[in-house]
C-alpha cells in the first residue's frame, strides 16, 4: 500500500517564508490574514496562521518570496495548538516553480 507521500502529485519542498492571505465568509465579510509557509510544491501550500478557514473557501494569495499571486482553496483546516494548520491547492492555473 502506498503512503501519503506516495500518492501526492507533487513533491513538498519546505520552505520557510511569508504568505499574505485574503478571504471572504458566504456571510460577505472580508479577512486578511499574514500565514507561515510550512512547505510548498508545485500545486499548493501548507500554511500555519492565527484562524481558522472553511474548507473550499477560495483565497487570494500573495508572496513575493515564491513568487506567486493568485487564487487558490482551502483543502484542511486543522487545529495545532492556539493556531491552524491550512493546505491550499492552487487555482486558476496557478503553480509555484522550483528556483533554479
């Protein structure tokens, strides 16, 4: 049986680094949000920050740092402590590449 890393479509690169996140709630209200980047491939990102988010809400993500901007979804919310753990899948044909 394969494992979890195994079946992933892309390799998980851990990377430290700064995400801005931007969201909406079906009830209209706006929040932003600074996350950490706990790793990244090439189809999302796994992010720690202070809130929770719904899964399938759709985020505008931003990091100079990975050179990305764009949308993407929420896949897991997870409670660590007093924090979240979020894995994002890119949207819109969004993809970070691997710097050279």
């Amino acid at each position: 049986m394969a494992t979890n890393n195994e079946e992933r479509r892309h390799v998980r690169h851990p990377l430290p680094g700064k995400v801005k996140l931007h969201w909406r709630t079906a009830e209209g209200h706006s929040f932003h949000s600074p996350a950490k980047c706990l790793n990244i491939s090439r189809g999302g990102l796994r992010l720690e920050l202070e809130r929770s988010i719904p899964i399938d809400t759709m985020v505008s993500i931003e990091s100079p740092q990975f050179r990305i901007a764009g949308v993407a979804y929420v896949r897991h919310c997870v409670a660590k402590g007093i924090r979240f753990v979020v894995g994002i899948e890119f949207g819109g044909g969004l993809q970070w590449t691997e710097p050279d």
